[in-house]
C-alpha cells in the first residue's frame, strides 16, 4: 500500500490549493473541501479493507499521521461551512458576539476533553513508546474508560486514537480560523472604510499572492518593526482591499509544502519590478 499513501498528504495539499484559489467566498471553499475529503477516507477505507499495510511501521505511520490529518481537515471544513453559513450577520457587533462565543465554545471543548487526557500528553510530548497500542488496529482497550464514540467509530478502519489525534487537529485550525475573526482593531477599520482615496482600491492576484506578501512584510519586520500581528495586518489589507483570506494561517502552512519555489509571489514581484527598472533607464 505504499505507493498509494506516499504522497497523499501532498496531493491533498495541492487540491486545498487550488480550491483556494478558485473559491470566491469560504463556504463555497468549505463545501468543496468537505465533499473531497470525506470521498478521500472512503477511497481509503476500501483500500485498506482490500490491501492492508506492508507492515507495522506502515499502520502504526497512516493512523497516527495521514488519517488524522485528512479526518482532521474534513472536521474542520465542515465546521467552517457550518459556522459560516449560520452567521446571522455580514459585520457588526452581532458578527463578532457571534464568533467570540464560538472561540469560547471550542476553548471550552479543549479544556473538558483534550487538554489534562493523558494521551494529549503523549501525542503533545511526541512520544512513540506506545505508538503500537494506540495506532494498530484490534488494540483497544476498553477497560481505560474511552469516551463513548468508541462505540461510534469502525474498528476495521479507525483505531480509536486516530480520531483523537484529528480532533486536536481540525481544533487547532479551528482556533486559527475563529482568531482571524474575532481580532479586529475598530481604528484602523473605520479610518480605512471613511477614506475615499482607498474606495477604488481591489486586489486583482491571488489570494494565496496576499498572503504571501503579509506574511513577507510580517517576518521582515517591514510594519511597525515587525510587532503587530499577522491578525492585523491582515485586517488592514482586509479592509483596504476588501478581500476575505478566510483562515490565512492554515492557508500559509499549506504554502510551506508547495513544490518548486515557496515564495513564488515574490519571486515575481523582483522579476517585474527589475523589468520595470530596466524600462525605465
């Protein structure tokens, strides 16, 4: 089963991509990436029904770090496009109750279920002593007092702590995503939305070119020596250009495994600021 699963990971990352690029508002981005990645575990599921795995090492590897990622995703998606398309509305003190209480809600989740369990501890302390126990198939033990899910899942396809290690996953995206929108700085907004010389203003590249460039004049320490939060300048370019990146964090890990150059927006920016020099002389 290995070739099937060498590159899976990459090959979901160069999809969420491209949906990225294509998607004109986050819920469409989430309903996309909810269907393809919910139609990737089945695809999976017959697969390791029908072939298995080489060997120890190969089940122990697809259920501690390639399921969890995409069933982490797929929590996480779906919850978006749930979250979304529950806003009651665009802006306004209402949009951010309603996103405050959902950040509260998910810190509320962490601190009940996930943060004091011993196995958190262990997957956090990056510990492989007991990896065989708990991403091996037909190794659950029920006398631990597992949460009633247990129940729930497939023991053919899931080993209990596969599903453990995607919810902290798709949490951590989550968080992300919920910080974006509950960050917002009111003076930089109104000064911003008040003044007609940015009215005119769009962002015509990428959203994924944006980010880029954020996260460029983030680490260079180009605004306000480097001190503001990613979360803010965001906001700023938000309002200026009136473009929403949805969870640009999430979108900025995705851009660390891109084939070819990482930095390809500003690979660019040099090539045509240089021929515009040259123009120029």
């Amino acid at each position: 089963m290995k070739n099937t699963l060498k590159n899976i990971l990459s090959d979901v990352g160069e999809y969420e991509r491209g949906v990225n690029e294509k998607s004109s508002t986050l819920i469409d981005e989430s309903c996309v990436l909810t269907t393809y990645l919910s139609e990737l575990l089945a695809q999976l599921k017959i697969r390791v029904g029908n072939v298995g795995f080489t060997d120890e090492a190969e089940e122990i590897n697809f259920f501690k770090n390639i399921k969890p990622q995409i069933l982490g995703k797929l929590i996480y998606y779906n919850k978006v496009f749930r979250i979304e398309t529950s806003c009651p509305v665009y802006n306004g003190k209402m949009y951010e109750a309603y996103f405050f209480n959902e950040l509260e809600e998910l810190k509320q989740d962490f601190n009940e279920h996930i943060r004091n369990s011993d196995f958190y501890r262990y997957y956090r302390s990056g510990r492989t002593d007991k990896d065989s126990e708990y991403y091996m198939l037909g190794k659950i033990n029920y006398h631990n007092g597992l949460s009633s899910i247990v129940f729930e899942i497939d023991s053919s396809f899931s080993t209990y702590y596969d599903y453990k290690v995607a919810k902290i996953v798709a949490n951590e995206l989550l968080y992300h995503y919920l910080l974006s929108k509950t960050d917002t700085d009111h003076t930089i907004n109104q000064t911003l939305q008040n003044s007609e010389s940015v009215k005119d203003l769009f962002w015509t590249d990428s959203k994924n070119s944006l980010i880029e460039l954020i996260y460029a004049l983030h680490a260079s320490g180009a605004i306000s020596h480097g001190k503001v939060s990613i979360r803010k300048i965001n906001l700023a370019f938000f309002v200026l250009f009136k473009i929403h990146l949805g969870d640009i964090h999430h979108a900025f890990h995705r851009m660390k495994d891109r084939t070819g150059s990482r930095t390809a927006f500003l690979d660019q920016l040099k090539v045509a600021l240089e021929d515009y020099m040259n123009k120029n002389l």
